[in-house]
C-alpha cells in the first residue's frame, strides 16, 4: 500500500520528465539503428543462392519463391534435394560415415523472425533439414541430438532409412586400409550445403544440411548446425552460411561476424573477405591446410563469397538464370 500511495503521489513534473527522457532516448536509438542499416529503397527481387555446384537444389528452392512460397519453405525445398541425392557424398543418403561406419547427418534451418532449429549426430533420417524444421516448430527447444532427435522424428513421421549406400560403403572399407584421417582441400568428403534465400516480401531465410567430415570420430559435429557459426539469419541486414572446416568456423562464429560487419555497413563481399581474414589470422600457419568458404546476400539482395583457396564455388538462381560462380579467394599464389 505503501508503494502504490508513493506511485500515486508522484509528481506530475517527474513523469513529464521521464516521459521526456524517455522519448529523446527512443529516437536516439532509433537514429542509430538507421545509420548502420541501410534502408531499403526498391523491391528486392527473389534469389537463392547455394555453397557448391547444386543447380538441382536452387531450382527447386526457385521454384518454391515462384509460387509466392516463403524464403523458409524454398530453403528447405532446396536442400531435401541435396539429401536424397545419394551421389553427394557430403549431405543426407549416401553421405560418407563416420571412421566407424555410421553415417550421422546434422542441420539447421532460421526463418526471418529468427527462429531457428537444429538437430545433430541423426542416423537413419534422410532429411534431417525437415527435422531441424520441426525441432523448431514443433518443440519448445532449438536443438536435438542423437537418439533423441531420432526418436522425436518417427513419432513426426519421418521413416527410418539405411542411409549407408554400398558406395559410400566401400569408400570407407577402402579408407579402413591405412586410417588416414586428411581431409583434401575442395574434395567433397566436408562440404555443406548451405543454402539462402530471399522471397517476394523480402524476407530471407537460411539453412545447411551435412553428413559432415568424412571418416571423424564418432560424435563430432562441426560448424553447420551451429547458430552463428554455419548459419545466421538476420532479417534486418541479411544472412550468411558457410561451408569447409567446421573447427575453424566454430572458432570465429563466422556467419554470424558476416552478418554484423553486414549490420555495420559493410557489403556481403566485404564482410567475407573480412571475416575469411579473422580465420586465416586465428589459424596462424595452419590456414594452407584446410579450406572455408563463405556466402552471404543482404536485405538490398547483394551477394558476397569468399573462401581461403581456390575452387570454392557457388550458384545463384536470380532472374530466371541458375548460375554457378567461382569464389574468389585469399590464396593467390
């Protein structure tokens, strides 16, 4: 009673005050929002764009946008068909397994509210990007893992899957004879899908898929079902996705340092240039030795990619045209 007689007795010149201080700081923060977002002035047309030489999944995710489907759903759309196809060796069936012959798969996927969902360490599930859609539409949580996330995906629906083909079979039959865990530079034995997207209100959302390094010790996850690592989305400025040495990105949370270079001003290409150069510096010598990629689009639809050596690639589906790109890189001799 107290307190609410104080509250009551309150002077109208202190809340005029408050009121006041209250409305200066608004505008102060809101002025400062706007000097390091730069507004968007013409509609953004649709893109997707994708880590790697993936036009099936692009088209697919294009298709989605074309039908007046959500950044969220073509993202998605786009990576099952990297999932399913059990000739990449780096993403859903036919990924190559672990040095103990399991194949267990990790994504996640961030709509435009920033959202997000993640499960890792998956077997017998093919499209583990529609269960880390469900983990996070479905579950109070963001992320699920192993056995859990495995049994929280049959009670969804999803059909359990021998995920080993007898190629990817004997490729790790073949890698048993002499156990060298190196992975190659641009091989796809460590390669993600990552995939982004904008639609016609110009929303984007994100998503990466992997089986993750070939031939690793049982339990490791890397960078790709990481929020801020593998993926970021924010709607206000853009997004980014990477691909390449999981450790490394986990290091730097590089997508999410793309995504606030981007926020501070900086173009996609700028801010993976800069953030390719945090990894290399942090890497010390040790940067000839494995390969990250990068790519990104703003709220305005500009892209960037950049990556530590050459052969990275990329595709774009934009303007009725499905592309692919090479990356430029930070290794020049």
């Amino acid at each position: 009673m107290k307190r609410r007689k104080f509250i009551q007795n309150a002077s109208l010149s202190t809340l005029a005050v408050m009121a006041t201080s209250t409305v200066i700081g608004c505008e102060s923060k809101t002025k400062e929002k706007e000097s390091l977002v730069t507004p968007v002035t013409h509609p953004v047309q649709p893109l997707v764009i994708a880590t790697w030489n993936v036009p099936r999944a692009t088209a697919k995710a294009w298709e989605v946008l074309q039908d007046r489907g959500s950044a969220l759903d073509a993202v998605e759309q786009g990576c099952r068909v990297e999932e399913a196809d059990v000739n990449n060796s780096s993403v859903g069936k036919g990924g190559l397994p672990d040095r103990d012959g399991r194949i267990t798969l990790d994504a996640c996927i961030m709509d435009k509210d920033g959202n997000y969902g993640a499960v890792m360490c998956v077997q017998h599930i093919t499209h583990v990007i529609s269960l880390a859609r469900k983990v996070m539409e479905e579950t109070p949580h963001v992320i699920m893992v192993g056995e859990g996330a495995e049994q929280f995906a049959y009670a969804q629906g999803f059909k359990k899957e021998n995920l080993l083909t007898e190629a990817s079979k004997r490729a790790w039959e073949k890698w048993k004879e002499q156990s060298v865990y190196q992975p190659i530079i641009n091989i796809e034995n460590h390669d993600t899908i990552g995939m982004l997207a904008i639609d016609k209100h110009g929303d984007i959302s994100g998503a990466c898929t992997t089986s993750g390094l070939a031939y690793k010790m049982a339990g490791r996850v890397g960078d790709s079902p990481v929020i801020g690592s593998g993926l970021f989305i924010d709607n206000e400025v853009g997004g980014c996705t990477a691909t390449g040495m999981g450790e490394e990105v986990l290091k730097t949370v590089a997508s999410f340092l793309v995504v606030e270079l981007m926020r501070q001003g900086k173009s996609p290409q700028d801010a993976c240039e800069e953030a390719i150069k945090r990894i290399v510096e942090k890497a010390g010598d040790r940067y000839t030795a494995f390969q990250v990629g990068l790519i990104a689009v703003n709220k305005q639809g500009e892209i960037g990619a950049y990556c530590i050596h050459k052969w990275f690639n990329y595709t774009v589906y934009a303007d009725e045209k499905n592309i692919n790109y090479p990356s430029d890189f930070y290794i020049k001799t």
